[in-house]
C-alpha cells in the first residue's frame, strides 16, 4: 500500500499513464463506435474477409471479450507504469514536447518498422512445432476471426509479441509522450481501419515527405 501511493504521488508517473492508459481506451472505444455503426448499417460489405453471421463459438467469444477487458482496463495501467521505470531508467525523463514537424512521420515509420520486425520474428517463432501448441495456439483457436481475436493470445505472447515491439521504438528514439500516443493511435488504428480503407494513400504520402525531406 505504501509503494502504492508513493506512486500517486509521483506527479510525472501519473500524468505518463493516465495520458497513455485514456489514449488506449479513446482508441479502442472509436473504433469500436465505428465497427459498430459499420455493422449497424452494413457499410463496406465489400471489404469483409469472411460471410456475415459466420462468427466463432459464443464461448470462444466470451473468453476473448474477458481477456480483452482485463487486458486493457486492469493490466494495461501496470505495464504502463512498468515502462514508465524502464524509461526513466534508460532516459532519465520522458519528454513531454513535440519534436519538430518533419521529424514526426520518421519517427512515426520508425517505431513501424521496428514493431513489424518484431512482431514478424515472434510470430514466426510462435509457430515453431516445438513451442506452437504451448503459447501460440491460444491466438488460433479462431478458426473464423473477429476483432477480438486480435489480442486473444497468452500471455507470453502479449509480452513478446505485442508489448515489447510495441514500446521499443519510442523507447529507443527516447520519443516524447505526445509521439508516443501518436504512434498508439497508429498502430492500433491502422491495424485495423486505415489497413483496409486509407493506407495505401498514406503510405503513399509517408514515402513523398520522405523523399522531399531527402532532396
């Protein structure tokens, strides 16, 4: 208890996970009023990767929704905390400014690449024969995926897999806190609406203001 609230008291710790923890939730709930009122009014049928009405086992979808939950309402402010240690550790501060304009859309494409390399690496590893069926496994046990089976997995995998790529790009550009949430924004928020509506045009962007910044 006493650790506890030499926690709340620390001013700059609070104000790192309160901004990051309410910028994961914003997200989430946005994208969920957005698939919602997808759903609610059937646009983009086109862009659908399965039949409507061909969804998993209820049970399935129960357990997700609970892990979903728990994830990001009661163990997302402990990683956030645990990260914020890590930061000052390594940086001494997390810095609250916003870089300079043209440095945004590097850094935002940096911590991408770094996330993708990552993920890519875990994911393969995960599907080795000898470790599959005792980690991985879990995430496939949707045979017809929803959005919730995204972060369905162990939690071995969630650490390995989803936080640490997710957190090492920011951590080593020392990136500030409103990059940090830029980049949240991005990265749960392409994965799942701009992938399939917006990103080509802004790949296509990113790679303009990359070789203008070039010349």
């Amino acid at each position: 208890m006493e650790y506890l609230q030499s926690l709340m008291q620390d001013a700059d710790l609070v104000h790192f996970v309160t901004t990051v923890y309410v910028c994961n939730l914003a997200t989430w709930g946005c994208l969920a009023i957005f698939y919602e009122l997808c759903h609610h009014f059937r646009l983009f049928q086109d862009r659908l990767v399965r039949p409507v009405g061909n969804y998993p086992p209820p049970d399935l979808i129960k357990a997700a929704l609970i892990q979903n939950l728990l994830g990001n309402l009661v163990l997302y402010p402990i990683f956030a905390v645990l990260i914020y240690k890590i930061y000052v550790h390594i940086h001494g501060s997390v810095p609250l400014e916003w870089p300079a304009l043209p440095l945004i859309p590097f850094q935002i494409l940096f911590c991408m690449l770094v996330e993708d390399t990552m993920f890519y690496w875990t994911h393969r590893t995960l599907h080795h024969r000898r470790i599959y069926k005792y980690i991985h496994k879990q995430h496939h046990k949707f045979r017809d995926s929803i959005g919730l089976a995204a972060e369905y997995a162990h939690p071995v995998e969630n650490l390995f897999g989803n936080v640490v790529p997710l957190w090492m790009g920011p951590m080593l550009l020392n990136a500030s806190l409103p990059i940090i949430c830029l980049w949240f924004v991005d990265s749960t928020a392409f994965c799942t609406l701009v992938m399939t509506l917006l990103w080509p045009a802004i790949k296509l962007t990113l790679c303009l203001v990359f070789c203008n910044a070039l010349n």
